[in-house]
C-alpha cells in the first residue's frame, strides 16, 4: 500500500491487510512517537489526523488510508526543527509527568485549536475526552492550550 | 528496605579507572548528547552508538563529568513519571553551582557499584540520593576551584563559584568550568567529609520551576520508551497464560499458528513457579506485532487449570460481610480498654470496604531481549532495573556482568514495575533466537496479569466522650494473603497507624481470607486505603461530637512534637498543624455554601510526607459528583523542582479521583472480568478539578512526592460529599455505592 505521511509517500508491505495504521506506523515506518495503549480507542495514546481530524490509528485499517493525510506527531514540528506552537506550549508548561499519552493529548489539541483557535474551557474538556492522562496532568495540559491559543488562564 | 551498604562508596574511589568508565559511558554518545536515551532505529544499531569517552574528561565520581565541550550529569534511577531524571542532576548542579542550562542529563546504565541502588519505590529516590548527590556536586565544585586556585597561584578561599565558572573577585578573573576541566581531573579527589555543603539559604536552582529534561523528545514524539526500541531484525513477540493465574499449558494448536501469515515460531514455555518471573504459557514470535497479535485469535489452548486462582471478590466480599460481626484472630494492637470506652462514650459503626484495582499505568508492559555474543542485552521500562539484572542472570544461568540493562523511560509505573514478570518471559523467549526480539503484552494482559491492589474490608466501631474527644477506636481489618499467615501487599496494618497515637483506648484486629491472584505494591501501598478508612471515620466521630473537623483535627494532632522523638521521617504534629491549617485557609474552609455543595478535609501522613487536602464538591439529584477544586498543603520539607512537586501532587489528587470514582476489578473463577478501558475507567478531563498545591518550605530532611499526596484524597472528597448530602460514604469506587 502507499501511504501518506508528514507530506511523505512512503510504500508498505505488510503481512495482513487489516493491519491497524498504528502498527504500521511503529513497525514498519519506525515511527514511535504514536503509542500503544489500549487497541481499543479508548485512550487516545495513539491518536493521529487523518486528513486534519483527530483518530485513534489503533482502530483503523492503514489500507483503507491511501489518498488520505496522515499526520503523526513526528510530522508536527516545521522542517527546520523549530515546535508547532502546541508543541512549544507543552514545554513550556512543562506538562508531562510520565509523557507516553502526550504526543496523542498533543495531536488531539493541535486538531481541536484547528477547528476553534480559542476555544472555551468546555470545548477544551470536550474535545480533549478521548484521550487519557494516567498520570493526572490535566490542568497543564488546559493551561498548555489556552497558551497555545493566546487565551489568558482562568484565576 | 535495604539501604546502600556505604552511600558515600562512589565518592571514596582517588582515581578513576578511565577503562570502567568508557565501559560505561559507552551508550553516552550521538543522540545522547541531544537527550535521547537509546534511540535505536533500524539502520543504526545501539552498539554503534558508543563513542569513546574523552581521556581527560574530568569525572571525579559517578554523576559529573566535565570536559572542553560541556557538563554532563549522569541520572541514576528510572524515570517512570516522577521527574528524577530532572531532579536527581539538579541537586547535582545545584552543589556543583553549575548553569543549569549549560547541564546534558544523561540517563546512567545500571552498575551497583558506581550508583549503589537504583530503583523507583517508595518515594524513597530523593531521601535516599539527597546526600550523595549533594556531595558528589560538592566534590566536583571542590576541585574545579583547586584547580583555579592553582592556575593563578591564589589561595582558594579566595574564589568563589557561579554559573559554571569560578571567580576571583579581587581581580575580576573567571575560568569557566570547562576550561579548568583538564586541570581538575589531575587533582586528588577530596574526601567527602573535607568539602562543604551549601547551606540551602544558598540554593540557587533548588526549589525554582525547571522543565523536564525530556520535554523536548517528549513533544516531538522521539524514540525514549521501553516500548519504542527498534534494533536491526527485530522480531516481535506476544505471549499467552491461562486467565487464571498459575494454569497450566495443557495442549495448544502450536503447529496451526506456526503456519499463519507473519509468524516465525510458536512454543510453549514451562512456567518456573515463580508468578513474579516465569509463568506457563505460549510465545507467539512474528515479523511485526500485529502478526503476533492477530495469531492470538487463532490459539486455542487447553489449560490445566487444577492449580489454578479460582478467586471470586463476589464470594469474598459475602464471607467479609460475615466476619465483619465479629472481631479478628490476630491482635495487632490492644491499647487501654476499648469496650469500656465504648460502653461509655457515644458510639458510631461503619462498615467500610475498597475494591481491587489495576495499575493501569499506560505504557503496557514490554522488553526487548538480545542474545548475543554470551551476553543478554535488554531494554527494559522497570522500576527495579537492578532485580531484574540479577533474576535474569539467575533465571538463564548467566553471571551477572553477561546481563545488560538499559533503563528506558518507563510510561507509568504505579508500582507494576516493581515486577518484572515481563522481563523474565522476553528472555525465555529472545534466548531461542540469535535476533533481538520485543515482548508486547496486549492492554488485556496488563489489566488480567496485573499485581493488583487489594481490596479490603474494615469494620469500625469508635466513641467520643463527653468533651467530643475520640475515646475509643476499634477496627477489625478484613484482608488476604497468599497462604503462609502473611498479609498479600497492601493488606498490612501497622500498630501505630494514624489515629492509634492519638486514641487511648485503640484496638485493630486482623482477618485474612485465601487468595491466590497476586497482589502488589500500588502508589502508596496501604496508606491509598487506609487513609480512606480512618479520615472518613475520623470525621464521623467529629461528626457525632458535633465538632468542625478543621478544629476536631488540629485539637486531635495537639501539642507541636515527634511522635517518634529523634526520627525525622516520623509524624510531626507542629507540622500536621501547619498543613491542615495552610490548606484549609486556602480552601475558604468554614465559609458558606449553596445547597449540594460541601467541604471535606482530610490530612495524611505517609512517606515521612505531612500533607492534607480540601476538596470542594457539588452532588446533584442523580446522586453526580462533581469535583469542583482540590486545595493541598504540603510540607516534604525542601523542594527540589517546583514544577515537578506541584505537577506530582496535581498528578495524586486526580489518580486519587479516578480511582475512588469509578475503578474496580472483580474476579470469578480467577478471572479478572474487567478485561480493557472500557470497563475499567480512568478519569478523563471534563471530571478533572482544578488542584491547588500550597508547599511550606522547611528545614526538614526531603522526602520524596511520588505516593503521599494520593491517600488524602479520597477521604477527603468522600467527608465533602457528606457535607454536601448528609450521605457516608464508606465504599470505594463510589460508583459501587451508587454514586455517579
């Protein structure tokens, strides 16, 4: 299959065609940063865009993804290295603890900030459901993207 | 828990053997240098990695080595979210009096000998390493400004250090550190005890706000975890036990699976009887992971179940509603006369009682093994790198130099990586090939093969007397064990246990009902529970009193005094006092509020932590909680990284939250029957509050904030929902008491 990546067409052989695009992107594209958690879409840790949107690339076919846009969060900073501006918002809040759902969190809030540049502290809980923090970071992660936004934080 | 034979052994060596410290810094070159830990990719093997260590770096022990090029701080223990890889270098710097950001952080690779312990538990990493750490910054500093002292032929008491540079203000000179590094490393390395320690109204980089220093791989989604090692043919491996713990393989279709598409090989593995290592099994070995699981629906095995865990909580929970009648056989404590006191006083009973949970922690358990050259080289995320080196060595006959660990950055550890079952079945499994092969388990092993928290039962009975002080206080704890008189892990109690000290007439006794599915250590091990159990009950006595907890709790700690005189890691009541009162001010305790809205305050002390929560809650109709803010005072004595202290007790307050909601595991025929996230729920963001932590610095000895901000938490937002309901609650998750 030829998929779409960052920009890049890259061309897959893969042992079964239903091969979740997680799978791909980690094993076969050596890709790492789009993480397991679940395999069930119930976490978020290996949420990516498909053409823009927020996805769970754990539950869907990378074979049903040719002609589509896929970004991973090894795709988000520019070409010269410098951080996308939620990227740069998550360190500077310093937001992680353990860190392995924060490229996912990052992903989901890079496609909500998308679709709402200042979204309301209720579209940022709503949007960023679908993806856990098992360490509890969530009000870094809502400071981290009103700074992301330029919206001044709530007392 | 053992300590160090001789904490101060690393810093006692005059001269660095430069061969052993190649040897070890080996991994400390390339992507290294740039904060990566191993990143492995397929066209760049991690042996190819090593690049030779300067010959005259100056290293004048484990954790610094300077050279013309820059600062390097090595970190010794794993990082599983608690922010040591920042913080252990930072006291380092800090003595050092090196710019942070002129500091590369390098995680370090496991060697006993040079690290003593390295390990992640028990909030134990900070106490334990804030001496060592200290000094081997101090004895670096020391001898970069020998070595200026010398250069300029001054004497040097006459010069001072700043920013990584030395400084001989009487004629405006400055030598960088990294200038001096040549010299220094030619220099005897001082005693320990010959080099001065700041005094912390010195600390320049100590308590201040400093990021993470992964953040920046973190962000970009570069290769740091266990889970994310990539070596050249790498093979990928599953591995399938018997839903109930310590079944046995008794037949499997191994020639079916060993014919589908992507799979290399299929075996079964006996099990070596240690459910912390090696349990019985089939490995499914394949090209890439999804050929591995995909196969595991074609599996059909038989078990051998007649050893196996026949665990059921519905049975357990009957036979502990039983017990709860009456008292238990084993006393652990019998202070005064409890029944008198009883007799006497105005009475109050709860039945209280707590579910097994999961660690859950988010990475799922992994390792990659590789068999080679006589050596087994793993990349593991443990928390126990150094038990694992040794069981590895013990369980494939190896010495233990033939067995290679790199830490990998572990995502979540809670404790389940305290076990490294895992890391015993990659070897089995990698030692039959001469590629290098990484062990996934499915989210459905780690919530089925976890080391779980038990649950547990406490029936209390308590009196207040006629002042509405406590009078009597009597628990009889309900709980497992293994077999052998042992409670399992987290199912001790201990005779002085929070409010024992403060009670007169206080007695606990115990019950242990059989189990069988392991149990393990989980944040904060008894402590999680307990808190719950005693600081709810606590306020049903303030209750009944007809006393305000705030002034219940501070007239219950009294006097300011140890209660163990001359232990620093016991309770202090002066500083109880101080944290209580920092987080009920905080939280507007005492002030008005609407209907359906309440205050709970709880305090806990664990992990030589005092620490006390106010939560602010709003319970509508449907009986839905909602957790509107969480206030906390804090007292670890002094803070070594702002940012990561208020983002760990942020962290408890809300693994706190999302467990007393709404996390469960139940067992029937020793099957866990949660299998995945859907039935087992972690807190998302719309439940979230807001968590305010209030620190007061002290003079203190540090102590560690991984654990002891969690266990205050539950009692606290449960006391609040009695202040918002007139409800008790005294059933975890709550959402088995009918809470939504």
């Amino acid at each position: 299959m030829r998929l779409n990546v960052n920009g890049q067409d890259h061309e897959v052989d893969v042992v079964h065609d239903d091969t979740p695009l997680l799978w791909v992107l980690r094993d076969h594209l050596g890709m790492v940063g789009t993480k397991f958690g679940c395999g069930i879409g119930m976490c978020g840790a290996c949420t990516v865009h498909i053409d823009g949107q927020a996805a769970f690339s754990c539950s869907v076919r990378a074979a049903d993804l040719e002609g589509r846009a896929i970004t991973t969060i090894e795709g988000l900073a520019a070409a010269d290295g410098t951080l996308h501006r939620v990227q740069q918002a998550w360190a500077d809040q310093d937001v992680a603890q353990c860190g392995y759902c924060q490229s996912g969190q990052i992903m989901r809030a890079t496609a909500l900030l998308e679709k709402h540049a200042k979204p309301t502290r209720q579209e940022i809980d709503e949007a960023m459901a679908g993806s856990v923090c098992r360490c509890g970071t969530y009000n870094r992660i809502r400071l981290a993207i009103e700074d992301a936004a330029g919206i001044s934080h709530e007392a | 828990m053992k300590h160090n034979k001789n904490p101060n052994a690393l810093l006692s060596v005059t001269k660095l053997d430069r061969r052993a410290f190649l040897k070890l810094t080996g991994y400390a070159g390339g992507g290294l240098m740039l904060g990566i830990t191993v990143g492995c990719s397929p066209e760049e093997p991690s042996s190819a990695q090593s690049q030779p260590a300067r010959a005259d770096a100056f290293a004048p022990n484990a954790y610094v080595q300077i050279t013309e090029e820059g600062i390097t701080i090595y970190a010794p223990s794993p990082e599983i979210g608690q922010g040591v890889k920042t913080s252990f270098p930072m006291i380092v710097a800090e003595e050092l009096d090196a710019a942070w950001e002129d500091v590369t952080v390098i995680q370090a690779d496991i060697d006993a000998e040079r690290y003593g312990r390295q390990a992640a538990g028990g909030s134990a990493g900070i106490p334990r390493a804030w001496m060592p750490l200290r000094q081997a910054g101090a004895v670096a500093r020391h001898m970069l400004v020998a070595a200026a002292a010398a250069r300029w032929e001054v004497d040097a008491t006459e010069l001072e250090t700043l920013d990584s540079t030395v400084i001989h203000a009487a004629t405006g000179r400055t030598l960088s550190y990294l200038e001096l590094a040549r010299e220094a490393a030619d220099l005897p390395v001082p005693d320990v005890d010959d080099v001065t320690l700041k005094d912390r109204s010195q600390f320049r980089l100590l308590g201040k706000r400093i990021g993470g220093v992964d953040n920046t791989p973190l962000v970009t989604g570069a290769p740091l975890f266990g889970i994310d090692t990539r070596l050249p043919q790498l093979l990928y491996a599953t591995y399938v036990k018997c839903p109930a713990r310590g079944g046995e393989v008794e037949s499997a279709n191994i020639d079916a699976v060993k014919q589908l598409p992507g799979v290399v090989d299929a075996f079964v593995l006996e099990g070596n009887g240690n459910s912390r290592e090696l349990l019985p099994g089939v490995a499914i070995v394949a090209v890439d992971t999804w050929s591995a699981f995909k196969a595991r629906a074609t599996l059909e095995v038989v078990w051998d179940e007649s050893r196996a865990a026949k665990d059921s909580t519905s049975s357990t929970r009957a036979r502990a509603l039983e017990l709860a009648r009456t008292e238990g056989d084993d006393e652990i404590v019998d202070d005064g006369d409890v029944e008198d006191a009883l007799a006497e006083g105005k009475q109050v009973s709860g039945f209280y009682e707590y579910a097994f949970v999961s660690h859950a922690q988010l990475e799922p358990q992994n390792t990659t093994a590789w068999w080679h050259d006589g050596i087994m080289e793993l990349w593991a995320p443990t928390q126990s790198p150094q038990r694992a080196q040794s069981m590895v060595a013990d369980l494939i006959d190896l010495d233990e130099d033939e067995v290679t660990v790199h830490q990998m950055r572990a995502g979540g550890g809670f404790g389940r990586r305290a076990i490294n079952d895992v890391v015993a079945e990659a070897v089995v499994i990698a030692k039959r090939f001469d590629r290098p092969v990484k062990l996934t388990w499915k989210r459905e092993d780690d919530m089925n093969f976890d080391f779980f928290r038990a649950g547990g039962f406490h029936a209390l009975t308590g009196a207040v007397d006629a002042d509405g002080r406590i009078s009597a206080w009597r628990n009889h704890f309900i709980s497992f064990t293994h077999g052998g008189g042992r409670p399992v892990i987290g199912g001790s109690i201990r005779s002085s246990i929070d409010p024992g000290p403060f009670v007169d007439n206080y007695r606990i006794t115990q019950t242990l009902m059989p189990w069988q599915t392991p149990c393990g250590p989980w944040r904060a091990p008894g402590s999680n529970v307990i808190a719950f159990v005693h600081q709810c009950f606590l306020h049903e006595l303030s209750t009944a009193a007809g006393r305000d907890h705030l002034e219940f709790l501070l007239d219950l700690m009294g006097e300011p005094r140890w209660l163990d005189e001359g232990n620093a890691r016991a309770l202090n009541t002066g500083r109880a006092t101080a944290v209580i009162k920092l987080a009920a001010e905080k939280a507007g305790w005492g002030r008005a509020l609407p209907d359906g809205r309440g205050l709970g305050l709880a305090f806990y002390f664990s992990h030589a932590a005092h620490i006390a929560e106010v939560a602010e809650v709003s319970v509508d109709a449907d009986k839905r909680v909602t957790v509107e803010r969480v206030t906390v005072g804090v007292d670890v004595g002094p803070i070594i990284n702002l940012s990561g202290a208020e983002n760990q007790v942020q962290g408890s307050v809300i693994d706190g939250l999302s467990t007393m909601l709404d996390q469960a595991v139940t067992f029937e025929q020793g099957r866990a029957q949660q299998t995945n996230f859907h039935q087992y729920s972690l807190l998302r963001m719309p439940r979230a509050p807001d968590v305010d932590a209030h620190f007061i610095i002290s003079e203190f000895p540090p102590t560690g904030l991984g654990e002891p901000a969690l266990p205050p938490l539950a009692p606290a937002v449960a006391n609040a929902i009695f202040d918002a309901t007139g409800e008790r609650v005294r059933r975890l998750p709550i959402s088995h008491a009918g809470w939504v």
